[in-house]
C-alpha cells in the first residue's frame, strides 16, 4: 500500500504548549505530514527558534518522512 500525503500542508506559527509533566510551556509547530521541512524551520525562524535538519534534504523531505524515519 501506499499512501500519498504531499496534500496535506497545513501548519502553524510556533506557539508555547504546556505538555504534561513539565513545569514550563514547549515551542511547539502543528503540521500535517506532507508539510515541508523548510517551511517547519521557516516557522522557527521567525519565533526566534533553529529548527535543526540536514540541510542537504531540508527543501525535499517532508515531516511525516522525517518522523517515519526517525529522522
């Protein structure tokens, strides 16, 4: 099976998530998995944050692959 998630792009703006257990609100990207990484570390960017990734794919990978690779 395979299964195509370049349509799904949605993101958002870096926001301060509290998570359970910690003390202290976590910068935080929602993105759906076709979302393209460089997008993710543009987010970043602009909150002040680095969003490190190989920048040798940061154009071409999206954030599913990264997750699904462990990546």
């Amino acid at each position: 099976m395979v299964i195509n998630t370049e349509k799904l792009e949605a993101i958002t703006e870096v926001e301060k998530v509290m998570l359970p257990g910690l003390d202290q609100p976590v910068p935080t990207v929602w993105t759906e998995a076709g979302v393209v990484t460089q997008r993710v570390a543009d987010a970043a960017e602009r909150a002040g944050y680095v969003f490190a990734v190989d920048p040798t794919s940061i154009e071409a990978s999206c954030i599913g692959g990264n997750i699904a690779m462990n990546a």
